[in-house]
C-alpha cells in the first residue's frame, strides 16, 4: 500500500519486475562460463592446427563414431543447459519445473531454486532436470556457498545500474 504513495515530481513510480530473475543471472553467469570455454578452444584448435602442420606428417583421425563432439568449435552446449538458458529467457522455468517434477505450485518451484542459490545444500531436485547448471552452480560453492548468491546479486545490481538506470537517466534527460 505504501508503494502507491511513492511520487517522483507529483507522479506515480512503476515497479519493474524480471521473471525468473535469479535463475536468468545464473543463466548469464554460465553463458559467460560457456562462452570463455568455447573461445579457450577455439585458440587450442589453432594451436594446434600449427603445431600439426609443423610436426606431423599425417592428419589426426576423425572422432569416435559415438562421440558427441564433431571436431568444431565452440563446443556444443549441453541440451539441459541449452534447455535451461531458454526457459530463464523465455520466463518460463519454474513453470517448466512444476510440470516436469509434479510440484503444485510456483512458489515450491521458485523455493527449490532458491535452496540451490542461497543454501549449503548441494542436493537440489532440480539436478534432475539441469544436471549441468546445477554443477556450474554447485562449483561456485565449492569453497563457501555464498559465493554463488553474491555472483547472483552482482549480476543483479550490474543489470540496474548499467542497462535500467542509463535507461531512466535517458528518459529523464528526454523528458527534462
């Protein structure tokens, strides 16, 4: 009720909510993490095309049949992973776990992914369906389980102050 009365010069304030904000930062953070290994292997590969080209006579053979890999970079994305980064951009995860794990309610969905970020706990449900992101996530806590809830807030304050507020200062300076 309170919020109703908050004025900027004589005027309502909006509030801006983000669906499924915390499970989108943790998104970003292993896109990132994603990102830095896909480039790390792609300056190996050009390594070692050179180093190929200077030592060995011969071509190395194509990988196993039953690979997963190809032999091009960037490195294919794990389909839970894949899954995940779209269902957070799409503001659909919890709605993607209640189904898939017959929870009742959004609130216990969004309750388990908290457990994951802000808890000691290292077992999550949510392993079932994300076994990637729960172990990036999982990795991040391996020293002290705050780190992951802190990186989560990081991103979080860096979204407001680098994209909402530069967007607000733009619409105040317009409107000025």
């Amino acid at each position: 009720k309170l919020r109703n009365m908050l004025l900027l010069d004589g005027k309502p304030t909006t509030e801006v909510d983000i669906t499924n904000s915390q499970p989108l930062f943790l998104a970003m953070l292993y896109q990132e993490e994603y990102a830095n290994k896909s480039n790390k292997n792609e300056k190996e590969e050009e390594v070692n095309k050179q180093v190929n080209k200077q030592y060995l006579t011969h071509t190395l053979p194509p990988p196993h049949p039953t690979s997963h890999y190809d032999g091009t970079f960037p490195l294919p994305m794990p389909p839970d992973a894949s899954l995940y980064l779209s269902l957070c951009e799409e503001g659909n995860l919890y709605e993607h776990v209640m189904k898939s794990l017959g929870i009742s309610s959004r609130a216990k969905a969004k309750k388990m992914f908290f457990r994951l970020a802000f808890g000691r706990t290292k077992d999550n449900p949510l392993a079932k369906l994300f076994p990637t992101i729960i172990e990036f996530a999982n990795g991040i806590k391996a020293s002290d389980y705050r780190h992951l809830a802190h990186a989560l807030q990081r991103r979080e304050s860096e979204l407001i102050q680098k994209v909402v507020s530069q967007a607000l200062v733009g619409e105040i300076v317009l409107h000025a």
